[in-house]
C-alpha cells in the first residue's frame, strides 16, 4: 500500500491530520502508542476544530519532535530539533500557506467542507515527506 492509501486508509477510520502523521511515523518504527495517538486529536481540525493552525502543520512539527525531542530524563534533545522545525513552518508557510493564504485550516479549507476530501490528504502527504527528507538530510534517520 502507498503511502497516499494508507493515509486515506487512516482517515477512513476516523482519524484526522496530526494523528494519521504521528501514526506513519510510528508504523515506520513498527510501533503503537495509542496515548501519544489520542494526545495528538487535541490538534483536530485546527487545534479542537477551531479552524486555528492547520493540523497537518502542528503534527509535522510533532512528528520531528517524535524523532528528536527529548522523551526521557537521560536523554538529550538533537542540537538540530528547532531547526528542523523552523525548516518545515517555513516550508509550510510558503507552499500550502502561499496556495491557500494562510496556514490555518479556515484558510485551507475557504469554509467550504468539500476542500478537506480535496485538499487535506495532499497537505498532510507533502508534510510527511517534507519531515522525512528534513530527518534524513539531517543524519536522523538513515
């Protein structure tokens, strides 16, 4: 299965943007945490469907901090986290902001609930490999 159908696979099942990324990215790792899943619907529908900044972009954001954030006491956050971070709000700011006017989901979605099918699958796909190619450019993941 792509990646494009298993994203449809989890929206499908009820999940929305942030949740489906942080989903992939844990399948990627062959893992589950169904506690970080139901943390991350907080950011529904632009943070608890408010229409606020797009969940795609603050599950991206996330996803990287998934990889290199700090999870435990001994552990220590990647030096290069906020970059990678800062990398992808201005990627996102320029591509889906720049074609919707904005980055929140009532820009994205111009109040017309027909753009989510339309739109939202595309966003949250080009945020995946976005953050992908950032870990991997970065030596984070191989």
């Amino acid at each position: 299965m792509d990646l494009f159908d298993r994203m449809l696979e989890l929206s499908g099942k009820g999940y929305y943007c942030a949740q489906i990324l942080l989903l992939l990215a844990l399948e990627s790792e062959e893992k589950e945490d169904p506690d970080l899943i139901r943390a991350m619907s907080g950011l529904n529908g632009g943070m608890g469907f408010t229409g606020h900044l797009c969940g795609a972009l603050s599950g991206g954001c996330c996803l990287l901090g998934y990889f290199c954030g700090k999870g435990e006491e001994e552990e220590i956050e990647d030096p290069k986290a906020a970059e990678l971070i800062r990398c992808l709000v201005e990627w996102f700011e320029e591509t889906v902001g720049g074609a919707y006017g904005g980055c929140d989901c009532k820009d994205i979605l111009e109040e017309d609930p027909s753009n989510k099918i339309r739109r939202c699958p595309q966003v949250v796909e080009s945020v995946f490999v976005k953050c992908m190619e950032l870990l991997q450019e970065n030596g984070i993941l191989g």
